[in-house]
C-alpha cells in the first residue's frame, strides 16, 4: 500500500508541474478545463500522499487547490467566467 500512495504523490507531483509548465509555454489557458482537470486530479493524488504521511498542511492546501480548480471547472461548464 506505501508503495501505491508514492507513486500516486509522484504522479500528482508531475501531473502538476506539467500543467505548469503547459501554461507558462503558451501551450494551455489557465482558463482551460484540461489545465484545471490537471490541477484538480493533481490535487487528490496529492491530497492522498500528505494524509497518508500526516502532513496535514499540505493536504489542507491542496484541498484548497482542489476546490479552486473545481469551481473554475463548474463556472466554465455554464459559461461563465471564473470570478
């Protein structure tokens, strides 16, 4: 079970860093919901690891990163802009 929860940090990690990088390239909004779904899937896998190894500001963190990304999502999805 260790060994699933850090390969789920790991791929959170870089699932993050990607969509980071995919928007400082000029490659992705951060207004596009591939850039927001990244974030918020990052996120939990984040949110997993950290609660795993009780590091509970940075689970609380990313559930506020999570939450960002899910009402970006839900403003998008009705055509509105994110506030």
């Amino acid at each position: 079970m260790t060994l699933l929860i850090e390969i789920i940090g790991w791929a959170a990690a870089l699932l993050i860093l990607a969509s980071y990088l995919l928007v400082s390239a000029g490659r992705l909004s951060g207004q596009s919901p591939v850039f927001q779904w990244m974030n918020v899937i990052g996120a939990a896998g984040f949110i997993l690891n950290s609660g795993w190894h009780g590091a509970l500001p940075s689970a609380v963190l990313n559930i506020a990163w999570m939450a960002i990304g899910l009402v970006t999502l839900i403003s998008l999805a009705r055509g509105r802009p994110p506030a």
